[in-house]
C-alpha cells in the first residue's frame, strides 16, 4: 500500500513540473519574439532638436537633459549656463563635452567655465508674462492720456481765448446797436419826419413776419415747472422742474433741450426744494446758476451733468445773476430783500451782502447791467426788483455798491426785466383799485448829474410805454424785453396773461400789439432765444414749453 502511494505522488510531481516548465518555456519563447521584434526595428537617428521635457519641467525642478530632478548638493546639483538655462551639474558638464559647446536649450555659445551652481533648495519661476503685458499696457494708456490731457489744456487756453474775444465783440454790437438806436430815435424826431415818437421811444418793427409754432415739448405730467434759462455757447434750453422720480430721486431739477435738433434730453438733479432763478453767464464753459427755496445757489455743469459749487445763504433765495462785466461774481436775492455777492474763486461763503434800505420784501428779479458807452446810462450795476419797487445799485471802484431807489409805483410790482443795448427796462403790475388791468410799463433809465460841479449822479426811470392785459395775476410771471428779430432798431414786448392763458406779443415802438401766442395753462416764463441767425421765442408753463419761430 505505502509503494502505491509513493508512486502516485511522484507520478504528479512529475506531472506539475512538466507544466511549469511548458509554462516557462512560453514565456521565454514572448520575451526572444519581443526581443527579435525589437532587433527587426531600425532605430531613429537622435536629432539634433533640444529634447522635450515633460510637464514636471513646468515646476521647476527638473533637468532638461535628464528629466531628472536636480538637487540641492552632491553631483546633480542645480547649475546654470550664463544664458540662464537650469540643468544638473553632472549633466551639462557630459553635455557639453560632446556637444561642441552649445547649450542644449537655446544653442547658444557656452563651456565649462560658464557654469555656476547655484545654491538654492527649491527654485520655482513665477510667471509673470502677463503682468508685463499689463505694465507694458498701462505704460501706453499713462503716455496717451498725458498727451490727450495736454491737448484738453491747450484746446481749453484757446477756447479761453476766443471766448474773450467773443465777449468784447458782442459788447462792441450792443454798444453800436445802442447807437443805432439813439440815431433812429433822433431822426424820428426831426421835422418832416413820417414818424412821430416821443422822448425815449423806440422805432416801431415794419416787419409783417411774425412767430410760428415749432415745437412743443411736455416736460412734466404733474405740473410745478417755474423758470427757465438759455445758454447761448452750448444751444440749450433747461428749464426747472420736480423730480420725475421723487421716491428715488428727490427735490426739483432741470430739463435740458437742444434747440439745434429740437429734441429733449435728461434730466439734472440740483435742489431739494422749488428752483425759482436760473441764469447763465457769458462764460463758454456751460455753467448754469440756480437759485431755490432751500436757502442754496449752485453752479452746475452742463458738460458733466453734476454740481460743482454749492453756496448755502441761510435764507430761501428767489432770484439770481451773473455779473456780466467780470464773470467770477454772481449775486443772490434773497427773501429778506437782501442781496449776497458771491467770488467764484472763494467757496467758502458770500464776499459782500447788499442790505436793503427800506422794507424787506423778497428780491423778485436780479438784472445785471454791463458798462456801456450809452449816453442815457453809461454805468454798470445791478437792477433788483422787489413786491415793492425797484433799486439800482451802482458798481464804483472796488468792487463797492451805492443804491439808487427808482421812483416806480408803489406796491404790486411782481417783476422787472431789462434790454441792456438800449437801456430800457419793463416793470409788471398787478390789478389795483386804479388800475383794473395788469399792466406791464416800459421805462428808459436814465443818470444826470446830481450838481454841476458833483460827480453824483441821480437815476431815473422815465415811463416810454404802457401795454395791458388781463384782469388776473395770481402768478409771479416772468416777461420779456429784447430786440426785435428784424434787428431794425425796435424792441419787443411779450408778457403772459393770466386771463387768456396766453402770452401776448407787442411792438414797443408804436404800442401795438402784434401777437397772441395761445397755451393751454397760465405762461409763467418767456425767454428770447437765437441760434444760427434763426430768432426763436420760448414761453413756458407748468407743464409744457412751446418754442415758436420767427419767419
């Protein structure tokens, strides 16, 4: 039985070594069929190209020649060439022995004694490719804004220059037109003459055009527009209104209009309260002054749409102007009767306040009259009306004031408006028990001397022409005096009336009246306005603005 056994095992030792040598043998016989697969094979020529290295390179911190990683000590330390290139010591130096001394990067000229060991743990190279560009960019922007904010300077110095220019001749065409006038009335005068006026009176207009609707523009849906105002340099019509969108935006602002295209624009918040005066100067950069009842006058720039200057006069200011012989002094009625002079160069606060002499009623209207070379008036000042009669302060040698009361109706004057070229200026009056009628009164002012041998003088305001409206005058309304669009030398009259709710237009030479231009709700505002020798007339209400045109 144990012999049995025996040869049973033996028979499968000898049974499983025969596999694994069967087994063995295959797998010999894949490794001579690789081997012969691999001799069969022509190998490549090693170019000469710079071999790649993988992305471990991008780290830093493997040799282009081994793809191995360097090291900090011992034969494979980290070296350079003086190109810049990183390698292992033990390599480069291989390198080039048998590479006739080129880098195997950048092939650049190098030999032994070019290498340096550098002595750093871990070297890795930031990249800052892109923040160079950006430097490099910003570099170029700083170089063209320097240059476009030297031609900004330099086109600002010229503008500066033509503007001035530009004031002196327009105060040249006033002086000469003031002539003209003077001249005209003189010849009406003589004997033989088909025209017969009185002392003081204008030529009557023999014109048979007359304005024509162009435009109307609906400001505000809800009313409560009061004032507007023209600026001449930039060909736009703003006018005061609330805020169209008061839960966001609140308080009272302006509308711009193009008068060149006839379109409307945006909308320009400056108070938080009613605007009651807004004026522009003769300056070209399109600054307009405001004047509300939340005791501020402002300076806005219409170039950038936002206010610049904010002087606070304690008191609720109903009125304003520029002075229009130096255009860094504006004024401010206030609605004690007070007027604050202000110095544009000092921000702080008022220069100068102008207390008036007798009752304090709120300054209704400021006028500003320029020096001119007119025989009737030579001097400049300011002409303030109150509810109460009117006051010309005379402009002497620096920068004082002196008061001239006019002798004008008591009580119930609501505005005064002025023609500066021929001296004239018109005074609007409520009904009374004498006088039923509003009535708009056109004077000529007028200096003599107090004395011979004195250098006072006494300022008077001679009556040339009476117009009458309608029975009703609720409103503070605005009118117009200005020279006819003819240019002959005559002068027109435009007042609103309440009763008819229109604006009437009369001829201040003969008194006749030669319009009626119709409007849905009380005219509060009239404004005479020229672009491109196209004479055009503004009348606003308190919701929309009708622009006519002269032809």
């Amino acid at each position: 039985m144990l012999s049995l056994v025996s040869t049973q095992v033996q028979a499968e030792l000898s049974q499983a070594s025969s596999q694994a040598s069967t087994e063995h043998g295959g797998h010999e016989d894949e490794e001579a069929e690789v081997q012969q697969k691999r001799v069969r094979t022509p190998l490549k020529k090693p170019e000469p190209s710079v071999p790649v290295a993988p992305l471990d390179e991008e780290e830093g911190d493997t040799c282009a020649i081994c793809f191995e990683q360097w090291t900090n000590a011992g034969d494979h330390r980290l070296s350079a060439l003086r190109c810049g290139h990183l390698f292992g010591y033990t390599c480069i130096e291989r390198w080039l022995k048998g590479q006739a001394g080129k880098c195997p990067q950048c092939n650049k000229k190098a030999k032994r004694s070019d290498i340096v060991i550098l002595y750093a743990r871990t070297l890795k190279a930031l990249d800052t490719s892109e923040q160079e560009r950006m430097k490099s960019s910003l570099e170029k922007e700083q170089k063209l804004r320097r240059q476009a904010e030297l031609e900004s300077a330099q086109s600002r110095l010229q503008l500066q220059v033509l503007t001035d220019e530009c004031s002196k001749l327009r105060k040249q065409v006033q002086e000469l037109k003031a002539l003209v006038a003077q001249h005209n009335m003189s010849a009406s005068q003589q004997p033989g003459s088909s025209r017969t006026c009185i002392p003081g009176s204008l030529p009557s207009s023999q014109s048979q055009r007359k304005y024509h609707l162009e435009k109307v523009f609906v400001v505000s849906q809800t009313g409560n527009c009061r004032v507007m105002a023209y600026c001449d340099s930039l060909s736009c019509l703003v006018v005061s209104q609330p805020s169209p969108q008061s839960t966001f935006i609140p308080g009272c602002g302006v509308k711009m209009m193009s008068v060149a295209n006839l379109k409307s624009s945006q909308y320009i918040p400056i108070h938080s309260k009613q605007i009651r005066g807004l004026a522009f100067g003769s300056r070209a950069d399109g600054l307009l002054l405001s004047a509300a009842l939340d005791n501020t006058l402002k300076l806005t720039s219409l170039a950038t749409n936002t206010v610049v200057q904010t002087y606070n006069a304690g008191r609720p200011v109903w009125s304003c102007c520029w002075c229009l012989d130096d255009t860094n002094y504006i004024y401010a009625g206030l609605v004690n009767g007070s007027i604050m002079i202000y110095d544009l160069r000092d921000t702080n606060s008022h220069v100068q306040e102008l207390v008036p002499q007798k009752s304090r009623c709120p300054m209704v209207s400021l006028s500003y009259l320029p020096r001119m070379a007119s025989v009737s008036l030579p001097y400049g000042g300011i002409l303030a009306g109150t509810l109460e009669g009117a006051c010309f302060w005379e402009q002497k040698a620096g920068n004082s004031y002196r008061p001239h009361h006019l002798p004008l109706e008591p009580g119930g004057c609501i505005d005064i408006q002025t023609e500066i070229s021929t001296r004239h200026c018109l005074a609007t009056y409520r009904p009374s028990k004498n006088n039923p009628c509003v009535r708009c009164v056109m004077m000529e002012l007028t200096c003599s001397p107090l004395t011979e041998a004195s250098e006072d003088v006494v300022y008077s305001s001679n009556p040339v022409q009476t117009f009458s409206a309608g029975p009703t005058c609720k409103l503070l309304t605005k009118n117009a005096i200005f020279q006819s669009p003819e240019e002959d030398g005559s002068v027109f009259v435009c007042a609103g009336d309440e009763a008819s709710n229109s604006a009437l237009l009369w001829d201040a030479g003969s008194g006749s009246l030669l319009q009626k231009l119709q409007a849905d709700l009380p005219v509060l505002d009239i404004c005479p306005l020229e672009m491109n020798q196209t004479h055009l007339l503004a009348t606003l209400t308190e919701k929309t603005v009708k622009i006519y045109k002269w032809q």
